[in-house]
C-alpha cells in the first residue's frame, strides 16, 4: 500500500500525542505538556491545520501549519510548526508528503509565504526543505512569556 496524507480528525489525538513526543524529545523542548484543545483548535482549520500521513490505517508521521495575518503581506502567511515521522517509517517519503500537502493548503488558503525555524538541533534537516524550495533567511529571536 502507498503513503497517504489527510487532514487530522479528533480520533488522531492520541497518536499525535506519541509522534509530539518524539519531537520534543528530539528538540530537546522542556514543554511536553499536550493540550486538547489545542489540538481541537488546529483540526477545526480555521487558524492553522493538521496534516496526518498514514499507511494502512497507521499514522506514520504528521505536520502541523499556522495561518498568521501580517501587514507586510495585505493578508496572511503560513508557519510550519511541527514536523514529525515516526522512526521506523523513514524513507517513505512521509516527510515529503506532508511538505506538499502543507505547502498545497497554504496556497489554496492564499499565503503569501510559507515559513519555518531551523533548531540548533534541526540544523541537520536544511538540505530536507531546501530539496522543497525553502531558503535561510536571517536568524530567529524568541523571548518566553
């Protein structure tokens, strides 16, 4: 069977909660707190979306996009926020799946852009989205609150 990506639905939740796992875990992020109303927020699609690749009724991987409204755009842009796949579902092309299937939604929603921040410890994934036609613009700067 092939790789086939969808929009997240509330009975993905606690897979979703795995796969985040696994990427806080990789990020070395102290939040691992996983908040269902978040999670019901972003499925609803109306600030941002969830993307699920799954096989064979397994989730192997899932990304997670932002719609954020900005001046400088007379309109809004897209911000990936999570990117995950499931170690053993390596070189599927789940990751490349879920890119396009993002970057599709983002264009049909009518971004402008489309962003994403590379890690200290993501540094490693640059030739991955650069293969997608993203390019280093820039450093970050982040204050908590």
């Amino acid at each position: 069977m092939s790789v086939n990506v969808r929009l997240g639905k509330s009975e993905d939740q606690i897979r979703c909660s795995e796969l985040l796992d696994v990427l806080t875990e990789a990020t070395s992020e102290q939040n691992k707190i996983f908040d269902s109303d978040t999670f019901s927020k972003l499925i609803s699609n109306e600030r941002g979306c969830l993307v699920i690749a799954e096989e064979n009724g397994i989730i192997l991987g899932m990304a997670s996009i932002s719609f954020n409204l900005a001046l400088r755009y007379n309109g809004e842009y897209c911000q990936l926020e999570e990117l995950v796949v499931d170690q053993d579902a390596r070189g599927k092309n789940v990751g490349g799946l879920l890119i396009e299937e993002t970057l599709r939604l983002a264009k049909k929603r009518g971004c402008k852009e489309f962003g994403l921040y590379l890690l200290e410890s993501t540094k490693h994934n640059q030739p991955f989205y650069e293969k997608y036609g993203f390019v280093i613009i820039g450093e970050e700067m982040r204050q908590s609150l």
